[in-house]
C-alpha cells in the first residue's frame, strides 16, 4: 500500500477516536478587520546595509557556491534551483553526499548519510518575512 495512503488513514482514523468536541466560532461583528496589501515592488533595504552591485554579486556567488556545506558538496542552488522555482520536486531533500539536482539527485555510494527529514521550499520572496 501507498506510504500516503497509509498515513492519510492513520490520521482518519486518529481523528474519528478523538472525542467530539463543538465548535462555536466567534460571531462575525466581534472579528477586526483584515487588510490585505499587495506586496512592494522592492523589499526595503536596511540604511546602515545598503544594497551595491558587489553585495548582489557576493549572494550569487555564495548561493550556487558548495563550500559553504559540511562536505562540500551542496550549495544552496542544489536544492533551491533557480530552473525548478528555487524549490525542489522531492519529498524530502537529499543533503550533502549527493550528486545531481533537484529530483535527479541521488546519493553517492557509498553512504551513511540519512535524507533529510524535511523538503526545499522555494525561497522567492524570503526578502519579505516579516513583513507587517
């Protein structure tokens, strides 16, 4: 069976043990209004770190750069591809002792490393966390 398959009915099943509990949301009128904005064109850029032509090409050279990782074999861009919308398509990432990107990417043999337990989310618009 289906690893996705079996989970989503653990926790069908999980949810229809649990006791009954009834919702009673609050009343409309009592909410504050919510506000939605659109994003700024340019995220703001802090006064005492202002933005240069170097700095953007620091952050290019970093991103796809692996010598920042452990065993030097990933950069950012392995998982975060700029050709897959700075994400990944795998479940779950593989780190360092691989070779390739994105899906494509398989570990070398041999290998004692684990997958790690979480996946390469896009990081496009990180410059716009937090955000108010």
């Amino acid at each position: 069976m289906n690893w996705r398959l079996c989970l989503y009915l653990l926790v069908c099943l999980g949810y229809s043990c649990q006791k009954k509990v009834h919702y009673n949301p609050v009343p409309q009128d009592h909410l504050p209004p919510i506000r939605f904005t659109a994003l700024p064109r340019q995220p703001e850029v802090p006064q005492d770190n202002l933005q240069t032509e170097d700095k953007i090409a620091l952050g290019k050279l970093l991103f796809f750069d692996p010598i920042l990782s452990g065993n030097r074999d990933v950069a950012c861009a392995t998982c975060h591809h700029p050709n897959h919308g700075y994400a990944e398509f795998r479940d779950l990432s593989i780190g360092v002792n691989g070779i390739g990107l994105a899906s494509k990417r398989k570990f070398k043999t041999p290998n004692d490393i684990d997958i790690v337990k979480r996946n390469a989310h896009t990081v496009l618009n990180t410059a716009y966390n937090g955000i108010d």
